[in-house]
C-alpha cells in the first residue's frame, strides 16, 4: 500500500462535541475578535477556517498551505505559499498557526513572518504539540521504534519542550495566555496511535477514514466503524482531561496560546538560532 496523502478535512467543527479539534476550535472562536482580517497557516482542507466563518460571519478569512485544499475555499480566500506569506506588513488584524509549527524546517521564519504581517497590536492564536520532552511517551516509542517515528506517521519534523516552545514565540510575540492540553491520558492516545501508525494501513485509516476528518465515515461500518467509536470515546476521554488540567503543565504535550505581536519584532528580520530542525536547542555562540 502506498503511503497515505494527509487529508486534515474541511468540515465544520462542532465546537459542542467532546473531542480535541473541539476544543481547539472553542479556543480560536473565543479568542477571534468579531471584525478584521484573518489568515490561518497551514489552512488545509480549511475547516477550522469554516468554523470561524460559521461563528464570526463579519471577518475576512485567508488561508494559505502549501498544499491546495481538497475542496474548493467557499467562505475564505485561498493563497498557495513555498516560503514567505504573500501579504503587505501590517496588513492583517490576526494570524493562527495551528499544528503548524511541527511540520515545518525553518519555524523561526514562518514566525517571523506572521509578525511582519500583523499590524501593531496584531494577535497570534497558535497550537503547538510539545513532544520533545524527555520523560514523554514520545519520546519512549521514538527509543523503541526509531528516532524518525513520527516524521513518517505524521510529518513532525520538529519536536518541541515546553522551554523550546515559548522561547520561540516569545521572540516575536507577547504571551498573554497559555493553556494545556494532551495531559497523560491524551499524551498516551496520542503517541501510542501515531507509533502504531508505522503501519501503513492504520495510517490510512488516520488520514483518509478517520470520523474526525471525514465526518461521512461515522456511517461506516465492520472495522472502520469500530476504530471510529474507539477514537470519539478516546477523544472524549482526553477533551475532558485537558479541560480539567487547561492551567497546569505538568504531563502536558500540547499549548494553546494567545499572544500579541511584540514592538521589538519590528525593528529586527532575522532572529537569533535557538531551535535546531530536529526540534532540539542549537548552542549559541558567546
């Protein structure tokens, strides 16, 4: 079997549902100002730009990828990148990058430029897995399976700690908020399904049958079927976890964060190594 494209949907989320998407999309929508101008990162399929259209109808919504979405953008406006953002600086009121920074070799840039394009005052609303940390199931099954493990299952080139993380952010931006997610339970869900997925057929079921990416697929049944209830009950599990750890760190491997665009990013393009394309701390010359 040949190994699967990622298909990251474009349905609408239900922001009532417990599941995780939900409650990263419940973040976005009650983070987003009702009014101004929008781009998401690394769109996709565009759905969490159809939630924001769905619940705040009066923004302008932009999305760019550098992969065309599957399905045709209806409620956003659709710009194909390689590197830089193609838009004027300080010429958008928000910027997300959600399950973005992971999949990226050069994350200090596309932060850079997110700041260059928000006018002053411009907000930030990111999610960032954070599955560098030592003492993590990441980490264990990259010991176990290979250090490549999740680069083959989910393209994470990068692999975050906590430190790393907000370091990163915190060159360019001013954290205003930060909450926690994928605690132990949801850490474990997470990291023991994408170390399975070395196999590729259980890939293919992630990317391509999955009902949180392809909603049509609750209404299959035998295997699929089976997978799909275990994943929502899973899903349920950890959504509730992470609700009732959403201030503490510890065991976490996800942040959500609310940031503002710092004045100091202004007056500097080129930031300083910190963060090495294998997620690890570079050394800084003295």
């Amino acid at each position: 079997m040949a190994n699967p494209t990622p298909r990251w949907g474009a349905a609408v989320v239900d922001l009532d549902e417990p599941s995780l998407p939900a409650l990263k999309a419940r973040f976005l929508v009650d983070h987003t100002p009702t009014r101004g101008r929008v781009l998401e990162i690394g769109s996709g399929g565009g759905k969490m730009l159809r939630t924001l259209a769905r619940h705040r109808p009066e923004l302008e919504l932009h999305g760019c990828d550098v992969r065309l979405p599957a399905d045709p953008p209806d409620v956003y406006h659709f710009h194909p990148i390689e590197r830089d953002l193609p838009f004027p600086d300080g010429s958008l009121d928000l910027v997300l990058v959600v399950d973005v920074l992971e999949h990226v070799d050069d994350p200090r840039h596309l932060l850079a430029e997110a700041a260059r394009v928000l006018s002053p005052g411009g907000r930030l609303l990111a999610f960032v897995p954070i599955e560098g940390e030592a003492l993590s199931f990441y980490e264990l099954f990259r010991r176990l399976l290979g250090r490549d493990t999740y680069v083959v299952t989910k393209e994470h080139v990068q692999a975050f700690t906590h430190e790393q993380a907000r370091s990163l952010l915190g060159e360019r931006f001013e954290i205003r908020e930060v909450r926690y997610a994928y605690h132990v339970l949801g850490q474990f869900m997470d990291a023991a399904f994408f170390a399975a997925a070395r196999m590729t057929w259980l890939r293919d079921f992630w990317w391509n049958r999955n009902a949180f990416y392809n909603p049509e697929a609750k209404r299959l049944g035998g295997g699929t079927g089976a997978m799909n209830k275990l994943l929502v009950l899973a899903n349920a599990v950890a959504t509730a976890e992470s609700r009732l750890l959403a201030r503490t760190r510890l065991g976490s491997a996800g942040i959500l964060v609310d940031a503002v665009v710092a004045e100091r990013a202004r007056a500097s393009t080129e930031a300083p190594s910190g963060i090495r394309a294998d997620g690890t701390a570079a050394a800084r010359a003295n």
